[in-house]
C-alpha cells in the first residue's frame, strides 16, 4: 500500500483535481471516471461525487494508494 501526503493550499480541493495532482490519475477528466465507477473512498465511505470537497483531514483511499490531506503550514 502507498501513502502519499498532499498539503492543501485554500480550503477544499476537489476529488477528482487531487486524484490528478497526486499522479493516480492523467487528467481530470479521468479522475472523473474513476471517481464515477466507485473505486474511491473518502475518510472509509465509497465517494461518487466527482466534485466532492476535500479538506485538510481527510483520507482518500483506492486501488492500495492512500492520500492523506494536511492544511498548509
């Protein structure tokens, strides 16, 4: 399993941009996507809202990679 870290810059990043700056994902079209067929967890839930808010705290979870969001500073 692959636990990456990823500082948050504002308040919120959505799903499928942090899939994308993390590197799971090419494009957000196809964050999107997998978004869509159910393959992420956000904080241990299925998350199927592409736009879904991502905040400093929280846990993003697929296909054995783990993404854990801290706030800036």
């Amino acid at each position: 399993m692959t636990e990456t870290g990823f500082e948050l810059e504002g308040d919120y990043i959505e799903l499928n941009q942090l899939l994308k700056l993390v590197g799971v994902v090419d494009s957000g079209g196809a964050g999107k996507q997998l978004v869509a067929s159910g393959a992420v967890r956000v904080d241990g839930e299925v998350e199927l809202r592409k736009t879904c808010k991502i905040r400093a705290g929280q846990v993003v979870e697929l296909d054995g990679a783990t993404i854990r969001v801290m706030g800036a500073g």
